[in-house]
C-alpha cells in the first residue's frame, strides 16, 4: 500500500485583501522529502509559508492537509503540535521576554537539550537575553534554529535561511538543520538513502531567493514559483545552477510561453 503524502495542498488560493497572491498551487510532500522553492521577490513564497502555519489576515481557499488531516482553518498552536515548524525570514525581536523562557515555555523536553543545542549553535550567551533584541542575522537564524531543534517536528518550514547571513553562519546552520532533517552528515561522508531510511527522516520546505543554502543542504525537488503559480518542478540543484547563469529571466520567458498555451 503506497504511504499517506505527509503533506497535501490542493488547489490553494490565497488572497489579502483583494490581491490574490497564491493561484491554484498543487504540491505534495513525502515522508522524508526535502523541497525547496525557487522564485523572484513577490512571487509569494513567504505568503506561502505563512498560510501553511495558519497565520492570520488570509483569505484562503482549496484545501491543506497534513497527514491526511484537513488543516486549512487550524489555529497556528493546533498545527505546531501536529508536527509544523517554522522558521522565519524576519522574525520579531520580544523585549521583556529571555529566549530562554520562549523555548521552555513551548516544549517538555529536557532542559539540558537546550543547553546542548545552544552550545552548538554559540548561543549560550544568548538564552537570557530578550528574543532578538539587539541580534545580528546571524544570531537570530541561529536562535530560530534552536528553537527548532527543541521542538523536534516533522515538516520544517524555512523562509530563506539564508537570508543576512555571512559565510560562518550559513555553514553553522546548514549543518544543525541537516541534523534536524535527519540528515547529518558525519566525517565528510553523505549517509546513504538507506542509512537515512533508518533514522527518523524528516520532511521540509525551504524557499529561497539565492538558493546558496543548497550549497549545505541537500533537497530533493525543486519548484519554481512566478507570480503565485508553480512555473516548472525540477532537480533543485540544476535549478540552482540555471539560476546563478541567467537569474530569473529565462523563467520568466518559459512561464509566459507557458500560459500562452494555457
């Protein structure tokens, strides 16, 4: 019996407002699969994300489930514990509350994990300080980071973790968020897919605008988003490379023909 997609989205529109920003997307992701998304800025990739993890100030119609289960109209707490994460491209700062207290206040997991995590990722100095005040990008991806590794869930949500960070970060968080996946690598030596399979796998959406994250992070499908609409599915690397070469312009002319021919 083939497996239950982890996650079903079906015919999503999502507007605000009056403006319709995701037209009609169909996506599905596999227990274990990494996708990642490609697209220019406005293309509605964050809106995307957002809607996944049930913010509000949507309209949205279609239908989203996750492990079958229909979660379209969900509060953003109810999908947190079905398994989402997220980490987002700007998150706010929080004065008056330690980052400490934030994670022990959204997890029953040891509190000696997060002192291991913290450690790894150099924030150790970080955990009574207010939530992102006062931090740089790199900080603050790293303290997204963490808080993900404490929550442990099953589909993670990345908006551009790699935006504003510099060089030694990015491979900091490429590193942590394979482990996250359940992808770590050890020794310089990728894992097999059937190593892989006997760990627990986890499953992700990451969206970026560069796609330098792939550098340190293996997806397994990559999309194309233009103007609210999936424009084509491919390897994410030769996604990537294509992109690097002509940015976004030849995808631009391939959705066009595309759409001419409806």
């Amino acid at each position: 019996m083939k497996a239950e997609p982890l996650l079903e989205i079906k015919n999503l529109h999502v507007s605000i407002g009056e403006k319709e920003i995701i037209k009609g997307l169909h996506l599905t992701i596999n227990h274990g699969e990494i996708h990642a998304i490609f697209g220019p800025n406005g293309s509605g990739k964050t809106t995307l994300l957002n809607a996944l993890m049930g913010f509000s100030g949507y309209e949205i119609t279609g239908e989203i489930l996750f492990r079958g289960k229909k979660m379209t109209r969900l509060p953003i707490n109810e999908r947190a514990e079905m398994g989402i994460g997220m980490s987002f491209q700007r998150p706010p700062a929080i004065r008056g509350l330690q980052l400490r207290k934030l994670i022990e206040a959204s997890t029953e997991r040891n509190g000696d994990l997060i002192e291991k995590y913290a450690k790894a990722l150099n924030l150790i100095d970080f955990l009574n300080r207010e939530v992102n005040v006062g931090f740089s990008g790199g900080e603050i991806k790293r303290a997204e980071l963490l808080q993900l590794l404490i929550q442990d869930p099953d589909l993670i949500l990345l908006d551009e973790p790699e935006s504003g960070v510099d060089i030694d970060n990015i491979v900091l968080i490429g590193e942590y968020t394979n482990q996250l996946l359940g992808r770590r690598v050890e020794r310089g030596k990728r894992k097999t897919m059937k190593e892989q399979h006997r760990e627990k796998l986890k499953s992700g959406l990451i969206i970026t605008h560069t796609g330098h994250i792939l550098e340190y992070i293996d997806a397994d499908i990559g999309h194309i988003l233009m103007e609210g609409r999936f424009a084509c599915q491919a390897n994410p690397r030769e996604m990537f490379r294509t992109l690097k070469e002509c940015g976004f312009n030849e995808c631009y002319r391939c959705f066009r023909k595309e759409e001419a021919h409806g």
